[in-house]
C-alpha cells in the first residue's frame, strides 16, 4: 500500500512539474517575443526618422521589414492587426507616408496605449489620392 501511494504521488509531483515547467516557458516565450516586438518598433521609429530628412528606398526596405518583424513578434491581436495594415500602406502606398511621419511616429510611441492609432494613420494613409 505504501509503494502505490509513493508511486502515486512521484507521478502527480512529475506531473505538476512539468506543468509548471511548461507555465513558466510560454511566458519567457511571451515576455521575450513582447521584448522583440518592442525593438522593432523602435528601429521602425529610427527608420521613420532617417526618412523624414532622406528620402531613400533603402531605408523604406529596412522600415517595411522592421514593421514585418514588430507584427510577426507581437502577442497583442490589436497591434498585429494595426502593424499589418501599416505594413501594407508602406508597401503599395508609400508615397502617401511623406508629411504624415511625426503623427506615425507618436503613434508607434504609444502603440500600448492606443494601437487603433497606428491603423488609423495607415487607412488613412491609403485612402489618400
């Protein structure tokens, strides 16, 4: 009876260790994709900055892939989808970002708070004729 109830009970301590492993591992896994995301915007910032003063296609590259790279590391469905459709207004319609830098800027500043911005700016941005 003794051996059953140890038994018993090496398996549910295996078995809760391993819960708890894999509890801790998605949210290193969340927190370090949440950290990723948060670089790439920042770059994206950086690149906004540099095209504001030099309007160069390469920058505008490396700014779409950082976007790419911010939508694909978020865990916020908000911020995905507002990073997705900016990500699209850069691609076919960047000539219409010009002017309208410091507002996406501010926008990607505060994505936090408000990612509804940044999908505002890029609709708006792709409505413009």
């Amino acid at each position: 009876m003794k051996k059953t109830l140890i038994t018993v009970l090496l398996i549910f301590v295996v078995c809760l260790s391993f819960i708890g492993g894999k509890y801790y591992s998605d949210k290193q896994n969340i927190n370090s994709k949440n950290q990723r995301c948060n670089t790439y915007i920042s770059f994206a910032i950086d690149n906004i900055e540099k095209l504001k003063s030099n309007d160069d296609d390469d920058i505008l590259r490396v700014l779409i892939s950082d976007i790419y790279a911010a939508k694909e590391y978020t865990t916020n469905n908000e911020l995905n989808s507002a990073l997705h459709e900016l990500w699209n207004v850069l691609i076919f319609d960047d000539d219409n970002l010009e002017g309208r830098e410091d507002e996406l800027i501010e926008a990607l500043k505060n994505y936090d708070n408000n990612p509804d911005k940044i999908k505002d700016i890029a609709i708006s941005m792709r409505s413009k004729l």
